[in-house]
C-alpha cells in the first residue's frame, strides 16, 4: 500500500501515540470502517421499513377515514419531492 507523504506520516504519529506498528493502526481503523458501514446499512434498512410502514397507514387512514383529502395529500407530496428531491 502507497501513502503520500503527509498521509504516511500521520500514520506514523498515529502509531506511536497509541504505542503500536503503523500497520496495527491501519487494520484498526479498516476493522472499525467495516463495522460502520455494516452498521449504516442495517441503520439505513431500519429508517426505509420505518417509512414504509408510516406510509402504508397513513394510505390506510386517509382512505378509510378521509377519502376526500387523500388526492390533495398525493399532490401535495409529489410537489414537495419535485421541490425538495428534484424527482
């Protein structure tokens, strides 16, 4: 692995502040990396049932209890994701 020398040399700093082989911070801060995107992922998957769940019964309500304001909700959604999403 090539680092510039600004990178490499923090790295180093890194090692010795912790007492530690640069290549013991390297596969610390890789571990940790991994850990993290494992944890958005599951994260992100938890928010988008969230959403969809949220969705699906407020549809439910809107249809079951107020079927006249269930088109000026779908409109007023779809003006906001063209505003704020550009979709």
């Amino acid at each position: 692995m090539r680092f510039d020398p600004d990178q490499y040399n923090h790295l180093k700093r890194m090692a010795a502040a912790r007492k530690c082989t640069p290549s013991d911070v390297l596969r610390e801060i890789i571990k940790q990396h991994l850990e993290g995107i494992e944890a958005l992922s599951e994260s992100h998957h938890r928010i988008a049932r969230l959403a969809e769940y949220t969705q699906a019964a407020v549809d439910t309500l809107l249809r079951e209890e107020h079927p006249e304001h269930r088109q000026l909700v779908i409109d007023e959604t779809n003006r906001r994701m063209e505003r704020y999403h550009g979709a």
